[in-house]
C-alpha cells in the first residue's frame, strides 16, 4: 500500500492555489489541506471535495492574520492524526498592483509585507513541528520574476516586488538555519490568473504541474535556492 504524502496550501480558493489543489486531489495517495480566508464563499475549491480522489480538507485561514494562523494549526493536526506535513506550500499572496516607490499606499505597503512576508515566515514556524513528522520536510515559498534584481525588471510593482525580495530571503534563512528541511522559492512565471491578467504567456494547468514536479523531485541541492517553475536558477 502507498503511503500518504500530506500537503497543506495556502490561498487555495482561486488562480495557482486552486488549480495546485485540483492537480494534487487528482492523485488519490494525496492528503491536501487546502486554506482560503473563506471556505464559505470559494464554491471552486468545495467542488472539488466531491470528485476528488485524494483527500480534501478545506480549512479557514488568513495569511495576515497572526490569531488565524496560530488558530489553524490545532485544526490541521487533528485532520492529519499521527501523520506529518510533507509539503508546506506558501501559495497566498496580495497586491497593490502597479505603484512604484515614491508612489504606495503606506497602508497598502504594510499590509503587503505582513501577508507576503510575515505570512509566510509565520507558517513556517508553527508548522515546524508538522514537517519534522514528514517524510518530506519541503517548504515552497511562491515568488516572482518581480523579486529578482538581477533581471531588472525596472520601476513597476514596487510594494509587491518588494515583499517578494524580502521572501526570498526568508527562504534562504530557513534553509541555513534547518538544513534538515528543503525550504526553497519558485517564480511561477506569468500566468493566466485573475493576478497574471489574460494577457499572460503561461496557462495555470502548465505551470502548476511544473510547480507540483518541482516539489515532488527537490532535493537538499535545491534548499535555499530561487528557482523558476521549470528548475532552471534565477538570479538574485
């Protein structure tokens, strides 16, 4: 019999979450933890516990808020019993869209950090103990293209490319800090999602499956790295 691989993913009601969590239900050795700040209003992700052959849990959590986060954990142990987390995938994100950086909303700036940032960084630590139980032990920070210095990018986008630099950064500090786990960030690429916009050049079911091979073939080699959906390194 094949033993259970457990993923929870974060910002699972729309765009990559959902689609990373009808690819992973697919699979029916798959326990998914699905969270979204309202299970009530994301009709898509519920729909899926109906046909999957894996097994969905949907589970309430805002990655800005730290009483959620800390408020989840009790909730996802009892769904995973004796077993751990394999896979911690930090998928949620928020935007301002296109400010710049003399140009932000202060307000929007901090809120920003705390979801992209402190989110991430948050879920990291109460989850530990979970992922210390896991066979896997991988955490998948989501970046962006955007993050990247080395690509220029230029002026566009500056809060949000800002919280996702600081995010690489704690992925790097969680990989130096427990090299006994697989903590690494991936840039999705730009994808057609209600974030990406349709003018995209990715649709979500092939970068998600890249994500998905991604996770399922890192190894210590890709700890601490900025990777791109297809593996190929991104430079800082």
């Amino acid at each position: 019999m094949v033993e259970a691989t457990t993923w929870l993913v974060t910002g699972s009601s729309r765009g990559i979450g959902l689609e990373l969590v009808r690819q992973l239900v697919s699979d029916p050795s798959n326990i998914v933890v699905a969270t979204c700040r309202d299970p009530a209003r994301a009709p898509k992700l519920s729909a899926l516990k109906d046909a999957a052959p894996g097994q969905l849990y949907v589970v309430a959590l805002d990655v800005g808020s730290e009483a959620s986060i800390r408020g989840s954990v009790a909730e996802v142990e009892g769904i995973l019993g004796s077993k751990g987390l394999d896979y911690l995938y930090n998928n949620a994100a928020i935007t301002e869209g296109d400010d710049s950086a003399f140009d932000f909303s202060y307000d929007g700036l901090l809120d920003t950090l705390r979801a992209n940032v402190g989110g991430p960084a948050l879920m990291g630590t109460v989850y530990l103990p979970l992922l210390e139980k896991g066979r896997r032990k991988v955490i998948v920070n989501m970046t962006s293209g955007l993050a990247s210095i080395g690509l220029d990018f230029g002026a566009k986008n500056a809060t949000y490319s800002i919280s996702k630099t600081a995010l690489n950064m704690l992925a790097y500090k969680q990989a130096k800090t427990r090299p006994d786990l697989i903590a690494y960030v991936v840039d999705p690429g730009w994808v057609k999602t209600d974030m990406g916009g349709p003018d995209a050049m990715m649709e979500v079911e092939e970068s998600v499956g890249r994500l998905i091979r991604l996770a399922t073939t890192a190894t210590a080699e890709s700890s601490g790295r900025f990777l791109r959906h297809d593996g190929e390194q991104v430079p800082w």
